[in-house]
C-alpha cells in the first residue's frame, strides 16, 4: 500500500468552516492524487501534484485547494466546506512501476 | 465524453461460477494503462490487476483475468472461480501516460456472489 496514510479517517464539521485534509506517504513518490468517492460517480480526480510545489487541477477541483511543500505530504484544503463537499476521500500516489497506484484508507467528511 | 465506462451498476454470480464485469474507455492517447480495483464495504481500494496498452497479452493474476481487446476499447475483468468473498464494488481505471498522468475511473459495478 505504499504506507499512505491519510489524516484524519472522519471528520464532521459545519458549513462554511475551512478544512485540511492531509495524506502521507513514506515511499518518496513523485505523483500524488486526491479524489472524492460519491455514489453513482465512482472516484473523481480532484487535484494531482507531479512534484514539490508542482500541482494541477483534476475535473472537480472547484472549491478545493492543494499543497506540496514536502514530497512526503500532499494536503487537501476545503477553504470554505459546503454540503456538496460531503464525500469520502481518498489519497493515491504512483509508484515507479506502470501498475502501481496505490490509495490511502481514505477520509469521511460530512459536511453539517 | 466518459473516460471509462462500466454499464453494469450491479451484477449477481454464482459460488464457483465465472463472471464477466465490463468496461470500455476512450482515450487519444496511444500509450496507456488500465487498471481494476475491488472495494469491498470497508472501504479500502485493493488494486486487482493492470495493462499496458503495448501488452500483446491479456494480464492474468490468480482468479483474475483481463479481457483486453484493443480496437474495441474495452477491458473487461473476468473473475474465475467466484467466491463469497468476491462481493464487493469493482472499478475500472485508465491512466494516460502522455496527456498528463491523470487517472479516470469508472462508475463500478456491485458484484453479489450467491451461495
């Protein structure tokens, strides 16, 4: 599993309040990933980084923000959580060889 | 357009019985790679089995094969051997490797196996 973890597992907070979601990984991965898992929508690409300080967006990263400041943390930030954010995320980097993509045990967030 | 698309939402199967879960995807990309993941209701995303799209054979792991047909565009997942604990949701994924190393998915399909 490439020792992703992410932090915290649930959370529940109220409309309107900023939240950071963080995912660590200890496998010097250049590629990282944060999705949300909503039903009927599989897993959508939120924002990827290839590097430190190098990221880009995925399909649904209105009202998202991210940062790498270290290879090993790549952090998800909610600047202002709305309802439509209550999801379950999850964490990925990409290992060296082609099939490897491994996830994190994701995060619940509701969003009250 | 979809990226990936797996039209079975839900699908039954016999114990010991062979299953077939379908996916096709779309991509411009000449170099690629697909992926199936099982996620079983703890949550978890367990990567089953990949395949490059310069791979002249289907990928096969364990029970798991890839039913990989290229100018069709699709890779679908044939489960051998179905067991109880086989039921979960299954994702379909594509990678492209050129346009950016984004990773799509699909919308799964929910594999019940039957005693």
């Amino acid at each position: 599993d490439a020792g992703i973890t992410q932090s915290p597992r649930h959370k529940v907070t109220e409309t309107g309040t900023p939240v950071t979601l963080r995912c660590h990984q200890t496998e010097n991965h250049r590629y990282m990933y944060w999705y949300r898992q909503d039903p009927g929508h599989g897993l959508r690409l939120i924002h990827y980084s290839y590097g430190v300080k190098d990221t880009d967006k995925g399909e649904v990263s209105d009202g998202y923000s991210v940062s790498r400041s270290k290879t090993e943390d790549f952090l998800l930030t909610l600047e202002s959580a709305t309802s439509s954010q209550t999801s379950v995320y999850f964490c990925a980097a990409r290992g060296t060889a082609a099939y490897e993509q491994y996830f994190g045990p994701g995060t619940r967030l509701t969003v009250t | 357009a979809q990226k990936i698309t797996q039209t079975q939402p839900g699908m039954f199967v016999q114990e010991k019985e062979a299953v077939t879960l379908d996916c096709t995807y779309d991509t411009s990309d000449p170099s690629y790679g697909l992926f199936w993941y099982k996620q079983p209701s703890s949550g978890e995303m367990i990567f089953l089995i990949y395949q490059g799209s310069y791979d002249q054979q289907n990928a096969t792991e364990g029970r798991y094969s890839l039913n990989f047909q290229k100018a069709r565009k699709s890779a679908n997942l044939v489960i051998s051997a179905s067991q109880l604990g086989d039921s979960a949701m299954y994702f379909c994924a594509m990678r492209e490797e050129i346009t950016g190393n984004q990773f799509y998915f699909g919308t799964g399909t929910s594999l019940t196996v039957i005693p």
